[in-house]
C-alpha cells in the first residue's frame, strides 16, 4: 500500500512538474496571439482566459503590459510586448 502511495506522489509531482514548465515555456519568445502588429488587454484578458487562467491582473508599464495570472493554484508572471505582442519571460530582480 506504501508503494502504490508513494508511487501515485511521485507521478503526481512529474504532471505537475511538466505543466509548470509547459506553462513556462509555452509562450516566451513568441506572441501571444498569432497575427501581427499591436496586442491590447482585453486580448491578452480573452486568451489567458481560454487558456484557463484566472485572477488575471494587467497593467500597463510603458510598452509593456506586466500579466499576472493564476492557473491550476499557480502564479505565472508574464511581460508582453505592447507593439509586438512577444511574451517575455519574467526579469529576475534578485540579481543585486
């Protein structure tokens, strides 16, 4: 019983695990929405949503629109691109 225990913790840590690092890398490097020019929040608002995502909080800094979102009890921080709509990974500020 120990084993089928331990077994279902490990294999539900490594689907956890793999949709982290999916939701990770699905998007940064590339846009958001497929198409070209300008990205607006109610798009970005309309595709985090289909994605699943919730609690979803935008703001506008410059030409970059700072997304944060939960999916699955998971934070995700995105940066997006105003002009391009490219999603960029979250800066690191702990590098002092």
């Amino acid at each position: 019983m120990k084993r089928i225990l331990l077994a279902s913790i490990i294999g539900g840590c490594i689907v956890v695990g793999g949709t982290s690092i999916y939701s990770a890398t699905n998007w940064p490097g590339s846009r958001l929405i497929p198409g070209t020019g300008p990205i607006t929040e109610q798009q970005i608002r309309d595709k985090l949503t289909a994605d699943g995502f919730s609690n979803i909080q935008i703001t506008l800094q410059g030409n970059t629109f700072q997304t944060v979102a939960t999916r699955n009890g998971r934070p995700t921080i995105l940066e997006i691109d105003a002009q391009s709509g490219i999603v960029h990974q979250d800066r690191d500020d702990d590098e002092d």
